[in-house]
C-alpha cells in the first residue's frame, strides 16, 4: 500500500528539489541573477543616454531646431 503523499509545502518541495535535481536548482538561481543584472543594466544603458555616442564612424547632420541638439551638447 502506498502512503498518501497529501500537500506538500513549499519548503518541502524546495528541499526535495535540491535532493533530486541540484543542477536545476543552481542554474535557476544564477538564471535569476543573470536577469536581474540584464534589468539593472538596461536601466542604467536608458539613464545614462546610451544610444548617444561620442566618437562614430559616419557624420549625422542635424537642424539647429531639432531637440537631439540638446542632448548632444550635453
């Protein structure tokens, strides 16, 4: 006869998971380390103007009435 499993807790499920399958486990948590760092980055990238590059390759002409002057001149 098999024992009743009944509901299982969280805790339980965390602990039994680091038992079976550690590797899951582990690359889930770098995973959500990666995509918090991805986050904070393109936060910062947005900040921080970063589509504005100082040196570039081509020439861009812009009108003096155009309001990307304002963050060039920055």
């Amino acid at each position: 006869m098999a024992a009743s499993a009944g509901r299982r807790t969280l805790a339980q499920l965390y602990r039994q998971g680091w038992n079976e399958i550690p590797e899951v486990m582990a690359s889930s948590y770098i995973m959500v380390l990666g995509l918090g760092l991805m986050g904070l980055s393109a936060y910062t990238y947005i900040k921080k103007d970063g589509d504005k590059k100082k040196y570039r390759f081509t020439y861009t002409v812009y009108r003096p009435d155009d309001p990307r002057v304002e963050t060039i001149r920055k």
